[in-house]
C-alpha cells in the first residue's frame, strides 16, 4: 500500500501540477524517515509537499521540524495509508506544528 500512495503522489506531483516557468516539470525528492516499522515518506518538490503516512506519536514532532529545517512552512497534501499507530500516530503533531491544506484518509 506504501508503495502504491508513493508512486500515486509521485504522478500528482510531477504530472498534473503546473510546469515550471520553463516549462519543464518539478524535481522531486523523497525522503524516508526513519522509525523502526513506523512509516513516515515525504516527497517534496519546488512547489508542493506531500506526506504519506505519519510514523508513531514519537515521530510527529521530528516530522515537523524536519519540514521547518527545510524551509517547508506547509504541507499540501498528508496521505494516511490506514489507521494502525505506526502510521498515524504522528498525524496530530504534524497538523498541529503546520498547515495541511488536504488530509486524505481510508473511509473505515
């Protein structure tokens, strides 16, 4: 499931976002943070960042300041593959330290 919302953000990102002024389309980079088994990938590109999944509560605040250490004052879309606490246990600190412009969660 990982894979398939990394690859599905990847397409969002590089293909239906705006070209650059040049007209050619953004660079992303992915970064995997570690967590043990908890997920947290973030793929950034000169315009947009995504977060797929979270980590566990410990990993909310590194997410956060990984982003502020970046540059990153917002994050336009949060991916939450499922609801187990590896991957959305983060969640709430994330959204708490940033702004989230879109939220994107299973519906069960």
């Amino acid at each position: 499931m990982r894979k398939l919302c990394g690859l599905l953000a990847i397409f969002l990102l590089l293909f239906l976002l705006p070209a650059g002024a040049e007209g050619s389309r953004p660079m992303a980079e992915v970064v995997f943070l570690p967590g043990g088994k908890a997920d947290a990938a973030i793929i950034m590109t000169k315009n947009s960042t995504v977060l797929i999944d979270a980590g566990t509560n410990k990993m909310g605040k590194g997410i956060a300041a990984f982003l502020k250490e970046r540059g990153i004052g917002r994050v336009d879309a949060l991916f939450i593959t499922h609801f187990d606490k590896d991957h959305v246990g983060g969640a709430d600190q994330v959204l708490n330290a940033l702004p989230v412009d879109l939220v994107i969660e299973p519906d069960y």
